[in-house]
C-alpha cells in the first residue's frame, strides 16, 4: 500500500481499533470506518466503493465478515485480530515479520467516513491528504485544534467516549486527544450508570454524549447518582443531534455549568459552538459559527432575513471536501450561486446575535439515539418484498430516542393488510439490513400520496404523526 490508497476497519470497541487507525494514518492512508451492526452486504459495499486495498476486522462480527472476501475479490488483504477466521491472517502474524522502529517517512493519512444521503447508497465524505509529515504541527487535524483550543484538552486530559468508534465525533476526539497525548477511555457500549462510574473511577476530565444518553442517564433511580466524586469533570460535550431543552435544563442541575454543544458534520464544512453560558442565555440554540459564515437560505437560494428558516449553507475560501464517486452529490450540496458555499440541508434560522436554531432534518434523514437513519435504503428493502406495492419510510416521535423508524405501507393487490403481515415484512427487513434501521412498527394504508409526477409526497404522511410543531427536533 501506498498514500492515497484506502483500508477499511469492521469491529466493535476494540481496543486495537487504534493500533489500526494509527497504522494508516501514519502510513499516508484513508481510513474508514464501517457500521458494527451493517450487515455483509452492506459492508461489501462500503469495501467495494472505497476500493480498500485490506480490511481489518474482530471475530465479534465473523458472523458477518466471513463471506466479504468473496463478495469484494479486488481486496487483496483481509486480516483478524484476536482470534482466528478462516479466509484472513492474524494481524498479530502479518506484522510479527517487520521491525518495531519508527519509519523515517510517515505522511499523514486522513479518515474518508461514510455518510449516506437521503437517496441511494452512502458516499465516503473524501479531503485531500495534506502531503505533511505526520508529527508536522502544520498537518495538525481540526479536532486537534478544537480539543486543545475550546475544550482545554492537554496531556493531562482522561476522556470518556461512550459511543461507537465507527463514528466520526468518537473516533476523531479519541485519537484527538491520544494525538495530544490524553488518554482516552472506551465503553465496549453504553451503560447509564456505569458511565457514571467511570467519571468517578477513571477520574475523567472530559466527555462527549449524544442527547439519548443524558436521558437514558436522567431516568436512573436516585442511588445511581449518589455516593460519586466527580470534580474531576471540567468538559461534557454533546452533539449529533438536538438535545430536549429540558434534558439539557437537568443536566446542568446535576453536573453544574459545563456542558457544550456543537453543530457540525462529518463534512467539517462548517462549525457552530455553544459554551454553557451562550446556551443558558439563549436555551435551544446550538451557538454561533466558529468554522465558516452561515448564511440562511430559502429553496431559491435567496438569503433569508434574521429570524426566518432557510438551509443552512456555510461559507469557506473553498468547498472543504467532495463526495466520493458522486459529483452529482458533491454539486448538490454547494450554493447554486456560491460554489465555496455548501450544506448538509439542514434548516434553521439565526438570531439577531448570530446564534443558529435548527428547526428541521435534513430531507428525512432519521437521528434516533444520535445515531444517522436514512430512509431510502430501507424503503429499498421493504419494497422488495412481493406483498408489498409501495412504502414510505420516515421518523416518528419517540421521548428516549428523540426520533423512531416507522413505515408506512400499501399493501400489494389481494393481500390483507393485517398484523401478520406486519410481522413477516419486519423479519423480512432484519435479515437484509442492520437491526437499528429495522421499522419499530409498520402501519398501513389503502394508497400512498404521489405526485402525478410520481414523486412520493411523504411530508403529508409524516405531518401525520408529528401533528402541528414548529420544530421536528423533539
């Protein structure tokens, strides 16, 4: 392998997650990530499109993994770490042949994460390798600078990530702070009370949670909050999605003032802050841009007054990054007008003092527990299905998760639409796409709403369940 060429990682939280991710991004490499919970095909794509020259994996996922060599033949290197697996070399014996000692060059690789969009099949969010050494200060990655400069993040800092590495704000703030020369502290998986522990116990100076698990965490019995030294906790930071204006309110009364919010992507194309006297001075907003000028705009793309929703654009000397093999997906997020302007289609408004609200999803992307659902690709699924004629996928209220999968469905002709029919198209869903993009319930109708066009008029159906709101963030 070369710069620029691409490796994938499918695991769990693993602790060598990070003995892997160094490995590439001291080598010149693209690192990507794949979901823990995708299914074969669904890794094979990701494998496929980003051309990965070798995959690393676990044995928790051999379930999985074991048919990718065949379903991806261009990928010529497969390797396990922790176990055996037939069809991929230990990763302990690929390496046990090459010396311990630093390489002279180590050009500094980049992450190219996946982020689907509303339609088709997800797209690696692609930036340019720098060419920089990797212990050049020059090359140092945005995170790097956000960590050290927002939230105080030195050699001393002990942070907790409680969420998936596959994702970017995990994997980038973990390897961040290693990066600084932190220590970072890795749940296998999420636990309310343990996380608590752990702050206690590992004596954690900094965080980051998604909105779901603050409420997760609010719902504990009392006990579970007391008996706990947590002074050592200076930074909680939250993201991924909007948190309830309530849940944030608690969470001050039990933590005192400091937790920050951001808004961001995968994308970097822009970057919003709110430190905790901005948020409880302006509750609901998620702050004011640090990274890029944010312009509201409407469908024409005209700039909005102060006050008024429009997609959310950021303004940068140029567009930051590009979608990998789709230009037609990279063009659609730049300003008609303004190619150095771009948008994941948010929509929000700004206030008199620059603080961003958001009011709305991105299309229909779902963010259940903080986690990205894209409706297309289950509706791809269902669809499948012979008694099915048409589908409709969207997101519903759900108090825990913020938002839950629901699908609504007509029925093929002569089929009765009927509980028993629910249950076989949700087995149906499970066996070809991850567990948590799997409808929670399916509800049926006699015909859908379309166009004459044939576009699916799916905000009529959605307006439904989400009644009359201003927003559709819970």
């Amino acid at each position: 392998m070369r710069p620029g060429d691409h490796v994938s990682i499918f695991m769990e939280n693993n602790i060598r997650y990070f003995e892997c991710f160094w490995a590439a991004v001291r080598s010149g490499l693209y690192f990507t990530t794949i979901n823990r919970y995708f299914q074969t095909d669904e890794a094979a794509y990701i494998v496929a499109d980003s051309a990965s020259k070798a995959v690393f994996a676990s044995t928790a996922v051999a379930d999985v993994v074991a048919d990718l060599p065949a379903l991806c033949p261009d990928c010529p290197t497969w390797l396990v770490v922790d176990g055996s697996l037939d069809g991929f070399e230990p990763l302990e014996a690929a390496v046990a042949p090459f010396p311990a000692q630093p390489l002279a060059d180590q050009p500094r690789g980049e992450t190219m994460l996946y982020s689907s969009g509303t339609t088709g099949r997800p797209k690696g969010i692609k930036r340019p390798l720098s060419g920089l050494q990797v212990d050049d200060p020059a090359g140092a990655g945005t995170v790097i600078g956000l960590l050290s400069g927002l939230f105080g993040v030195t050699s001393d800092a002990v942070y907790l990530s409680p969420a998936p590495l596959y994702h970017s704000a995990p994997l980038g703030f973990t390897t961040s702070v290693q990066a600084i020369g932190g220590t970072a502290v890795v749940m296998e998986k999420f636990d309310p009370a343990q996380a608590l522990q752990y702050i206690d116990s590992y004596k954690i100076t900094h965080s980051q949670w998604v909105p779901t698990m603050f409420s997760r965490m609010l719902k504990l019995p009392t006990e579970a909050w007391e008996g706990h030294d947590w002074s050592s906790h200076k930074v909680a930071v939250h993201a991924a999605a909007p948190c309830p204006i309530e849940v944030k309110k608690q969470m001050f009364e039990r933590w005192g003032p400091i937790i920050y919010e951001y808004y961001a992507g995968t994308e970097v194309n822009g970057f919003v802050f709110c430190p905790p006297n901005d948020w409880l001075a302006h509750p609901g907003t998620v702050g004011r841009s640090l990274l890029g000028v944010v312009h509201i705009c409407d469908d024409e793309g005209n700039e909005q007054p102060l006050g008024e929703p429009g997609t959310i654009y950021f303004e940068r000397e140029a567009m930051p990054f590009e979608y990998h093999n789709d230009f037609e997906k990279t063009k659609g997020a730049q300003h008609p007008e303004h190619p150095n302007w771009s948008t994941l289609g948010d929509v929000g408004y700004l206030d008199d003092e620059g603080y961003l609200y958001l009011t709305d999803r991105k299309a229909f992307m779902i963010i259940s527990g903080g986690v990205n659902i894209y409706p297309q690709e289950i509706e791809d699924c269902i669809i499948m299905h012979p008694k099915v004629a048409d589908v409709a996928v969207f997101g519903v209220p759900n108090e825990d998760m913020g938002e839950e999968v629901k699908a609504v469905v007509q029925a093929a002709e002569g089929v009765e639409p009927d509980e028993a029919l629910a249950i076989e198209l949700l087995a149906f869903a499970k066996e070809h796409i991850a567990g948590y993009k799997v409808p929670r319930t399916i509800d049926f109708r006699p015909e859908l709403p379309r166009l004459p066009t044939g576009k699916l008029y799916k905000r009529l159906l959605r307006d439904e369940y989400w009644g009359q709101k201003s927003s559709r963030i819970v």
